[in-house]
C-alpha cells in the first residue's frame, strides 16, 4: 500500500497535465473556470500550460526555472514547432524559433533599449529604442541591419498622430486624424505614390496605393483587394471569422478559398465558369487534388503527403 502511494505521488510530479482547467482565448490567456462547451480550454499545473481547440491540442508550453529570476519557457506546436522564450525577473530577454534568435536588453523601468535578432550565421539586425522624457510613449526606433539604416519616428500631437519611416532611398509619412489617414512618399527626391485612406458611402474605410485598393470595415476587417490583375472579396462569419476568399483575374479564372476556425480547408479553382481543380487540405497537412477535364467532370483524386513530396493514393472516377 505504501509503495502503491509512492509512486502515485511521482506519477503527479512528473506529470505536466495536472492541474486545473480554465476557459481561454485563442493566445492561451485564462479567462476563467472552464465550462463545458467552451471552445479554448488551458491545462495549468505549476510548471507547464497546454492549449486545447475544441479538444485539439494547439501547443504545450513547459516552464524551466534556471535561477531564482529566470525561468525558460519551451513552446511546442502541433505541427513541430518549437519556441523558446526567456524571461528575467518576468521580461522577456531571449526567444528562439528554429535559427533565428532574439536578444532583448531593459532599462530599470522595464523598458526595450536594444534587440539583436540573428538568422543563421547571417550578421544580426540591431534595433534601438528612445522615449520621450516626460511621457512613456516611443518615439524612435532606429534599425541596422544588412539593408542599412531604418529611422522609424513616432509623433503624438493634439489633433494628429505621425509616423515617419526614413532608410537610406527614402521615406514615407503617414498622418492620423481622427478615422481620417493620410500619407506621402520619396525616394532619392522623386515622389512616390501616396497611401490615400478615405470613407466611402456605405462607411467602409478605403486604402489606395498604386494600382491596389482595399475596402476595411470600421472594425479592421478587410472586404475586399483590388489590383490590374485580380479582385479578392472576403466573407466572414457573423462572429468575425475568416470563411471565404473569393479572388477573381483578369484572364478569367477564378480561385474560392473555404475556412474553418481561420484554417484553409477547401481551394477550388475555375477557368471561365468551368471546374479545374479542387484542392481539400487535411488536418495531419497532408491534401487531396480532384482535377477536371474539359467539360468540368471531375476524373482524378490525388492524394499528397505533407509536404506535397509524395503522392499517398490515386483514385479515377
């Protein structure tokens, strides 16, 4: 009996899924007790957070405590993966996913003053960071990588909030008022086409720049692109989720893009009205290709491991 509680109770310590389960939002903040039916569910135990999507794992986080103030967090997706983040008296220092990593430096007050950020054995971009004196606002960022020097400038006034990118061709200015956006452009003493947003009639906030324009809801939701050579319309659920790309080019085809829950599940892809392709994408990354003939009768499914690198099954109608 003893030894039966023994190793109950190392089964327990070992065991990073114990703990209490607490409704979240889709990042994995707790947002309460968890209640059945409640879409995101987070597993706390002292030391490790797993996330579930409607009882899907979405990634689990373990913590590794290196010194009384640092702790090293190691996050793994479901689909590989992994992310690890280091934070020092609860700020954010280092993280690392696959070769690039990031360095971050803090002033007294909890500040960023610099960050290094290295992809492979390439020469790190740096960053630096200045604040206003007498208020916590930003109001630079200086960047240095392998493109030169990028001068980002913040302005908060009254009536208007400025934004100024300056690198080493030129720049670019964008000015708020209110729901009003305004910006310009140079390059080397030559102006460039200028970021234009205004309201249309039926309260949609467009943004034009070159031969792109782009119709937002107040609430950022973007409904439709236009380009010379396409037109995307986006349809959403009544919730404000992602459910439909529909793009249309100009020489005739036409591509819908179906989701689920913000994932693509379904491409199909038409020539002149006519059928092509159909592409359905599996939950283990893997999809399936059903293609047309000319007459749009479906005559092939293809199957493809993730990846697309191997074909897994042939069907023929």
């Amino acid at each position: 009996m003893k030894q039966a509680l023994v190793i109950g109770v190392l089964l327990m310590m070992l065991n990073p899924l114990v703990g209490a389960s607490m409704k979240a939002n889709s990042i994995g903040q707790p947002l309460g007790a968890y209640e059945e039916g409640d879409r995101y569910r987070l597993e706390l135990s002292s030391y490790s957070r797993i996330l579930y999507d409607d009882g899907k794992q979405v990634w689990m986080e373990i913590d590794q405590y290196i010194g009384p103030a640092t702790v090293t967090t190691t996050r793994t997706y479901r689909d590989g993966r992994i992310q690890k983040r280091t934070f020092t008296d609860g700020s954010l220092v280092k993280e690392q996913e696959d070769s690039t990593i990031s360095t971050y430096t803090l002033d007294e007050s909890g500040r960023l003053i610099t960050s290094s950020t290295v992809v492979r054995e390439d020469e790190p971009t740096l960053a630096y960071y200045s604040y206003d004196r007498s208020t916590p606002h930003l109001i630079s960022i200086a960047r240095l990588g392998e493109t030169g020097l990028v001068l980002s400038r913040f302005v908060r006034e009254p009536d208007r909030y400025t934004v100024t990118v300056v690198d080493e061709e030129g720049g670019q200015r964008y000015v708020s008022m209110g729901s009003l956006r305004m910006s310009d452009a140079w390059k080397e003493g030559e102006v460039l086409a200028s970021v234009v947003i205004d309201e249309t009639e039926e309260g949609y906030l467009r943004l034009s720049q070159d031969d792109r324009t782009q119709l937002y809801s107040r609430s950022g939701l973007v409904h439709q692109e236009r380009t010379d050579e396409y037109e995307k319309t986006f349809f959403y659920t009544p919730e404000g989720e992602l459910k439909e790309i529909r793009t249309e080019y100009s020489d005739g085809r036409v591509t819908i893009d179906s989701y689920d829950r913000q994932t693509l599940i379904l491409r199909e892809e038409f020539q002149d009205g006519v059928p092509m392709k159909d592409t359905r994408y599996h939950e283990d990354f893997g999809y399936t290709e059903t293609l047309y003939d000319r007459e749009g009768k479906p005559y092939v499914d293809v199957t493809w491991a993730a990846g697309g690198m191997r074909v897994t099954s042939i069907r023929y109608h």
